[in-house]
C-alpha cells in the first residue's frame, strides 16, 4: 500500500502577491515560482484576514477563523487553545513525520517533532542578508533526511526574505534600481524618516542619508527575488531525491506589507488590501489540475482542510483527547467541540477544502468576511468585493480617522475614504459584521477576540490609547534589536 504524500507547505512572511510576476507584477521577481505555479493551480484571491504574523499562522495551521482560535493580536498572550489542534498535531496522529523551519516558539507550531532556526534578520552594519540561503543550508538536509524515511513527512518553511530589514545580497540590491539613492533633491523618505515610532529601526538598516523610497521599495522586490532562486533550490532537492511528484507543495503568505502606501511605512499593519491580498498556489501532480487560476476568494482557514483532502486523510484526531460532555462540550472548558462534522472538506474546521474550487465545482467560498488587525492599531472590519469598512477600536498613531470605507472597484488602492459621504454603506456594513461577530460568538460560546486584548501594543499596564497622540508618543519600534526582542515576544 503506498504512503501517503509528503507535504511542504512554503510560508512566506510579509509576502504581497501583487509585487509577484506571477501575479500580474510588471518585474520579474518570482521567475521560477513562476515556473512552480504553471505545475500547479494559483489562486487569485486568497485572503489573510486576520493580521499580522501571530493570527495569520494560527488560522492557517488550524483551519479557524479568528474566533476558533482566539488569536488576534502580534504579542498573543499564553499558548494555543488546546482545543484547536494545529496541522502537525493532527499530521502525527496520522504517522508523519514533521519539522518546523523557522518558526519556534510561536503558539501555532506547536505539535512538530523537530525545531530548526536560522539566521532571518540583518543590518545594516552587519551587511546583505542571505535569509533565504540561510534557510537552505538547514532545511535541505532535513528534507534528505526525512525522505530517507518510510514514513510520509510534514515540513514548515518559514521565509523572512520579504520582511523588514529588506536587505537582499548582490546582485539583487540594484536589480530594480539604477540611480543615487542618496539624492539630495529627492525628499520622498523625508516623511518616512520623521515618524518617530519607526525612525530608529529604519535607520538602522537603509542606507545612510536614504532620500529615496523608490530604492527601499526596490529591496523589497529583489528580496523576492533572491528568496525566489533559493525556493528553486528546494524545488531541485525535492526532485533529485526522487519525492517531489510524491510532494504536496503549498506556498502561502502570512500576510503582505505596506511599502509606501497609506503612510504606514514599510510594515505590514493597518487591513488594507496590500496586507490582506496573499498568494496561494498548490501543486500535487495528478490531482492538482496543472496551470490552472482559480478567481474564488478563499481565507487562511481554508489551507489546513485543503492540505488534509489532498492527503486523502478523511478524520482529524479529537483535541488532546479531552473528555466530551454531551452535547460536544469539552468538561474542561465548557465551549463547543471543534469537530462536530464529517470530511476533511469541512470536518472540525471553520475553513473549507479548496479541491472542489480546483476542480470548478465550486466558484467561491465566502466573498465578504471579517477582518481584524491588533499589531500597531486595533482595528476590525467587513470586506465585500465592492467594499470596505475599517473601525477603529482605538485611536491609532497615524492619526486616521475612526471610521474608513473604501469602494474596492472604483478606488482599489483604498486612497479616497467615502465614510462620510455614504453613512447608509456604513450602517449596512456595520450591521453585516456585527450579525457575524454575533452568530460566531454563540456558535463557539467565546467572545469577540478583538474586544478582549488587553495591552496588545506590549505597554503592561497602560490599556487602550485615548488618543493618537499618546499612540504616537508610546508606540516605538527602536532599532533592530528591539524588533527582533519585539518578534520573540510574539512567541511566548
């Protein structure tokens, strides 16, 4: 009897699939995901609803919504509810194998039989930074080693190339630029440099006297597309030991990044599109329809009981084994089980199997969802295809207003807030969330998480902000160690 297929799933932070060739950018950035993806089938419209990196992954690795795991904020507090069993905790109970790359400690990867890390972070004191080929060097020969098995494998890859400090090796810093990033004349960063919260912890790694932003968006691309010749090199291993059409293969985002739009800075908070727009392609060779682009709109949720259905694996394992009441309550805690239903399509998830999308069964899952973001604002909202609301549950500090709508077909770059002059879109959309917030609160029994998060901005004791100018003056990155302190908090 033949084992069941090995997974790797290619989580790539800070990713935004519009700055991917393969996704319609006009540079050539992802020539050999490029590649990849003709073999496989690339989804349009795939969606993190729930930024930033902490929640992202808890949706992704559970296949829950925000409400199923609780999980909304950049510094979660405490572990995964054990009722949410992660991808690796159910993978084990069916025989794999399994490896986190990157991505230790974060209350998602729980469940991996091995840990590995690497070097993703840089400066510029420090020089270039070969993220990517850092990565390799650890992860190639665990993928040897775990196809030398009899027993199928699960392997996480957490990419860091596209996330700040962007400081991509040579040749790749000046593959998109050509000119003096140093311009006196040019005073496009001059903003950039006077937001005091990330002041520091940009000049810790752009170049001295940085004036043009167009240099610091060019890192950005050729971060990609250095990190894109290195996801080659895993292709070439997968292949050469023999296993890669035995290899399901997902390459996913975690979320995007704001470069130079909304004056939010080369970071990725704030639930505009150019943080929640993903990418996501799939290839499995001979149940995977090969080149195929599917236009339906589809979550983070919805990975997990997709990778699940590929397997052919038609049971998820009960959480931990805890003791059910009647009713499917758990004894410990009271709250609803997760696994009521049947199929890996949809059994114990809030996410669906994208297979029948593949196959044109299906034309979309949910076009209008809940949004969320607690990384340096609190913000919650609804996404239709024609709009979006954005409300603020705090003051944030760029000091935007407490209510935004934007009318995604007429002004897709969400430049032109239309709350005042359509209060009738506001309360239809207003009401449409609140309908969902209230159906997911009974159908889990837990709270809105977003309303429950006490000192999510990492200030112990200081509660939610009254205004934005005391955002402004208590939020700060620092420099780079204090973002990577900031990042290991994140996974406590």
């Amino acid at each position: 009897m033949p084992r069941q297929p090995n997974i790797l799933l290619i989580a790539i932070d800070s990713i935004r699939a519009d700055h991917m060739s393969c996704y319609g950018y006009n540079r050539l950035t992802t020539p050999h995901i490029d590649r990849f993806a003709q073999s496989g089938t690339l989804f349009e419209n795939t969606f993190s609803p729930h930024i930033p990196t902490t929640p992202a992954y808890a949706s992704m690795l559970t296949g829950l919504d925000c409400f199923g795991t609780q999980v909304v904020a950049l510094r979660h507090q405490g572990p995964l509810r054990a009722e949410a069993p992660t991808a690796a905790e159910i993978l084990r109970e069916h025989g794999y194998n399994s490896t986190c790359v990157g991505f230790t400690g974060n209350p998602s990867a729980r469940g991996f039989d091995n840990y590995i890390d690497y070097a993703g972070w840089g400066s510029w004191k420090q020089g270039r930074s070969p993220k990517a080929e850092n990565l390799n060097q650890v992860a190639i020969p665990e993928l040897e080693r775990l196809s030398a098995d009899d027993k199928p494998w699960f392997v996480m890859l957490r990419h860091m190339d596209p996330h700040a400090p962007y400081l991509p090796p040579a040749p790749y810093e000046r593959m998109f630029y050509h000119g003096d990033e140093t311009d006196p004349d040019n005073r496009s960063m001059d903003p950039v440099l006077a937001f005091k919260p990330f002041a520091d912890f940009f000049k810790s790694w752009m170049p001295p006297g940085i004036s043009d932003k167009d240099y610091v968006i060019a890192q950005y691309d050729g971060a990609i597309a250095y990190m894109d010749a290195c996801i080659q090199s895993i292709f070439e291993a997968l292949d050469s030991l023999g296993v890669a059409d035995d290899t399901i293969i997902a390459l996913n985002g975690d979320h995007g990044e704001t470069l130079y739009d909304h004056e939010c800075w080369f970071d990725h908070h704030g639930i505009y599109d150019n943080v929640l727009h993903v990418p996501l392609i799939i290839r499995y060779p001979g149940v995977v329809p090969a080149g195929a682009r599917v236009s339906g709109y589809n979550q983070h949720k919805d990975l997990l009981p997709t990778l699940l259905d590929l397997a052919g694996l038609d049971a998820a394992p009960h959480p931990k084994s805890l003791p059910q009441n009647e009713g499917g309550t758990s004894s410990e805690t009271g709250s609803p089980s997760l696994y009521m239903g049947e199929g890996a399509g949809g059994w114990g998830f809030d996410g669906k199997s994208l297979l029948p999308m593949m196959r044109g069964e299906v034309a979309s899952h949910e076009s209008e969802f809940f949004i969320s973001e607690c990384t340096w604002m609190r913000k919650q909202g609804w996404r239709t295809p024609t709009w979006k609301l954005m409300i603020a549950l705090e003051p944030d500090f760029h000091f935007k207003p407490e209510v935004e709508l934007y009318n995604l077909v007429e002004d897709p770059d969400e430049d032109n807030n239309l709350a005042e002059a359509h209060p009738d879109v506001v309360a239809a959309l207003r009401g449409r969330m609140d309908a969902f917030i209230a159906r997911r609160e009974a159908e889990t029994g837990l709270p809105n998480p977003m309303l429950h998060q006490g000192d999510w901005h990492g200030q112990a004791g200081v509660g939610a902000f009254t205004s934005s100018q005391q955002a402004y003056d208590t939020l700060y990155i620092g420099d780079l160690d204090e973002a990577i302190r900031l990042q290991a908090e994140s996974r406590k």
